[in-house]
C-alpha cells in the first residue's frame, strides 16, 4: 500500500514537515477554501501543489498532492434544485483541471448536509488523550431539544426519547452549546453553514427527498461525470456515509455492501469506485468489513483505515474512535485483504495495483493535546497509527514470502 497523510492546507496545525517525519509517501488535501460548486481553477490546483512541495523553510519536502479529498458535491447537485447543472459542468471541468495537474484519485462523498456526525470531539480516555464519540443519548438530546427538529420523536424509541430528555435536563447552557457545535463540525475546513440556523434551512431541502429520490440523483450526477473521469484516466471513489445510518430525518445511500454494490452498478466502470472507510462503515455490526473488501475489491480505489468501538448492539449505536488496533474492526484481515487484491491486480497488470491508504483519524495524545489541530487529525496519534499499519502490513509480506 501507499501511505498517504491527509493535510488541511496552511491553516493545518499539522505541517508538510510533521507529515514526511511521520513517514508519509504522498498528500491528500483538498481546495477548502472553494466554495461547493465552483470550479477548481488551475491556479488554485497549482498553488497547493507547490505549497506540498515545500517544507516552512522553503526546502523541498519530497511529497506530492496525489489524492483529492474531498471534491465536494454540492447540496444543489444532490437535490436537484438551483443551479445543479451549472454545478455538474463546473465539477467535470475542476475533473479535467485536476488531471491536467496529474492527479488521478478523487475521494467524495454523497452525504446530505453534514459530512461527519461526533457527539464529543474530545472524549477523555482512561490514558489521558482524548478522541471523537457518537453518543447515540446525547445526539437525540440535540435533536429533540436543541434543534427541536420537527418530526424528530419519532425516529427514536421511547427508551431513547426518555434518556435524552433526562440527558438535556442535567446539562448546563456550556454543555449544551458544546454539543450543538460538536455536531454541527461537519467535514473539517468545510465552508458550509453548519449553524443552528443553517442547518435547519438545509434539512429543510431534503423534506420531500427520501432514499429512492437521493440515489436516483446519485446516479444522475455519476452518469454525468464517470465518462469524463474515465476518458480521462481518473479514480473517482465515494465516502461511505459516516455514521452509516439515518440521522436528523435525512437519507442515507452509502451505508452498506448493498449500497455499494447498486452505486457501483448503477454506473459500471473503472472510474467508479470506493474509497474503504472501516472507521465509517466499521459503526454497523452488519457490515463485514474483511468480507466487503474481497467482493468489492476491484473497484477500491483508496482506503482510510481507522477503528471504532460499538458501545452496544444494533443500528444506531454509540461508538467512539478506538487505536487503529484496538476497535472492533480485524484491521490485520483488513490489511490482509488489500495485501490481497494488491497482488492480484499485480498479476493483471493493472497501473493502479497499489492501493493508497492513509492512517483515518487518531486519538490525541502527548502534545496532540495542546497543539489544536483539526478534530480526528492529530498529528502524534495518526503517526501511532501509521506505524502500527506499517507493522502489520510489513508483517502480512514477510509472512507470505517466508
């Protein structure tokens, strides 16, 4: 595998420098800055790529931009309303920007308003760092009682209904603003409205679209971009849904095998495929993830590699983000996996025979703890990470050459 490092841009906390010291062999990042929508200009495309280029003190760093994370689609596109068309066009023509620049993996994803649900961004772990959680209580707390979402009682049991009303009742007016801002974080640099205000607005526009309607609109807007992507000799690989499971009302189409497999298709070709979240799809007790990626292997064109825990049985749940190693997810069958397909595509001939792979989040730890950097991207619990993926992987080779 290739080992990637996800990077925010300037603003990041975590720097080019921290990243080639982690170990990384390439960048993932994105033009955060661009509005949804809009196009991509060379320009902008290039500047990143010399801002990867170079270490602060202007020396060359070794790393290139080599993978999009994410080109966003926007809400126009997804529900079909607005200035969508004019949207698809600008996002084939960023598409045909982003190849003349060289770079051929392109991550997104199809979730509706928010791109990523925590409850708690800095959950306090028994050895003293902290890391993200879904607290399942806690996020209908926010529902029925700070957004005050209509229609939101009935979309949990009465258990849950009850323990959020007694959760609401013994949080302070601090608590209950953490919350709200937890939730409302979204994909991290994202330029979104992700205010109470703006987010109720933006639900809003998902009233009459149910599962049927935003698949269909998926496979709309695939329809639209695959061949472009395909002539092109470009990877286009979708996020699976994060947690992958309804919330706030909206629909979900990126949650399961099942998913996939219609997405996948729905638009059969090689610049169709998925980019392999375990952390995400690991949050469903159905989802078997070692088994998921000998059937979809062909069609993986990235993995993020990440662990969770399940704090209790069935969908929804709570969970947090455990170490790479320690979550519910057989990571080594994972790595195993990919090893797998690795040497099968070897054996094909395929260009594309190494399967990028980046360390998903970390726990903070040590000086992650005061350093600030955006929420899941420490810079010391991703390299924890790296090196225990690292281990395993070179593990998994030695083994099956000996």
């Amino acid at each position: 595998m290739r080992h990637v490092w996800r990077w925010f841009g300037p603003v990041d906390k975590v720097t080019i420098a921290d990243a080639r010291q982690a170990g990384a062999q390439g960048i993932v990042s994105a033009l955060h800055h661009v509005p949804h929508g809009a196009i991509w200009l060379p320009s902008e495309i290039e500047r990143r790529q010399r801002e990867v280029a170079s270490l602060p003190d202007g020396s060359a760093s070794h790393l290139n931009w080599e993978i999009v994370e994410s080109l966003p689609v926007s809400e126009a596109i997804k529900t079909q309303v607005g200035e969508w068309r004019s949207h698809i066009a600008n996002y084939i023509t960023s598409l045909e920007n982003l190849a003349r620049a060289g770079i051929s993996v392109i991550c997104y994803n199809f979730m509706p308003v928010l791109d990523w649900t925590r409850t708690d961004l800095a959950w306090r772990l028994p050895h003293g760092g902290t890391t993200m959680r879904f607290d399942l209580i806690d996020f209908a707390a926010f529902d029925i009682h700070i957004l005050k979402r209509q229609g939101a009682l009935g979309d949990y049991t009465p258990e849950i209904v009850s323990e959020a009303e007694q959760r609401y009742a013994q949080m302070d007016d601090g608590a209950r603003k953490i919350l709200a801002r937890s939730v409302n974080s979204g994909l991290p640099g994202s330029t979104e409205d992700t205010s109470l205000d703006g987010l109720a607005a933006q639900l809003s526009n998902y009233d009459r679209i149910d599962a049927t309607t935003l698949r269909r609109h998926f496979v709309d807007f695939l329809a639209e971009v695959v061949p472009t992507a395909e002539r092109l000799g470009l990877r286009l690989c979708c996020h699976p849904d994060d947690p992958p499971f309804p919330l706030l009302g909206l629909p979900r189409v990126m949650s399961t095998e099942a998913d996939y497999r219609y997405i996948l298709d729905a638009v059969d070709s090689p610049a169709n495929g998925a980019t392999l979240c375990t952390g995400s799809l690991g949050a469903r007790p159905d989802n078997d993830l070692p088994g998921m990626i000998g059937r979809m292997a062909p069609k993986i064109h990235f993995a993020h590699l990440r662990n969770v825990r399940k704090e209790e049985p069935g969908t929804p749940c709570s969970f947090h983000e455990d170490e790479h190693l320690a979550g519910d997810t057989d990571m080594v069958a994972v790595v195993a996996a990919l090893l797998h397909e690795e040497a099968r595509r070897k054996k094909e001939g395929r260009p594309d025979a190494v399967i990028p792979m980046r360390p998903d989040h970390g726990q903070d730890i040590l000086d992650d703890l005061t350093r600030g950097a955006q929420p899941g991207y420490p810079a010391i619990g991703r390299l924890k990470g790296l090196a225990e993926l690292r281990g395993v992987e070179h593990a998994i080779r030695k083994s099956t050459r000996a």
